[in-house]
C-alpha cells in the first residue's frame, strides 16, 4: 500500500530554503481534529536546497541533525552546482 504524504513548504528568497514531508499519521492535530501549525517532530523527509550564500557544511550539518532526530531520507540539492547528494 502507498503512504500519503502531507508538505510542509518554507521557500522564501534571501532566506535558507527547505521543504519537509510529514507522513499523514504522523502529523500532530490540536484538540478540534485539525492539523496543527507546529510540529515539535522531526519531518519523515528534508529538502534543503542551498542558495548561492549559504555554506554547504552548514545545510548539510541541518540533514544531519534531521537524520539523528529521526528523519528518514534527506536530500540536498545545490543548483548552481547542478548537483544533489541524497541520504
């Protein structure tokens, strides 16, 4: 059976730029049955994608960080460089 996946996106210019993939089942709902705003878990998948002044250790120190707080898949995608690393 396939997962259902639920995005969370955060793209904006000039700033660090990710996406997060949550599981349905795993997103926190508040107490009228709706999806929450916040999530105080790791995402089940990181998109992080590295603009022109941020520095790759950093954003890959962030996937990593992900990864040991229960991530399962992250992706770093460089696109000046035309390149991704995926864990």
């Amino acid at each position: 059976p396939s997962k259902s996946f639920a995005f969370s996106f955060y793209l904006r210019q000039n700033e660090n730029r990710y996406i997060t993939v949550f599981t349905w089942e795993r997103i926190p709902s508040e107490a009228n049955g709706e999806a929450s705003n916040t999530f105080a878990i790791a995402p089940d998948w990181t998109i992080e994608i590295l603009s022109p002044d941020q520095s790759q250790t950093k954003v890959t120190q962030n996937i990593l960080r992900c990864l040991k707080q229960g991530t399962q898949m992250g992706w770093l995608i460089a696109p000046e460089e035309k390149t991704e690393f995926i864990s």
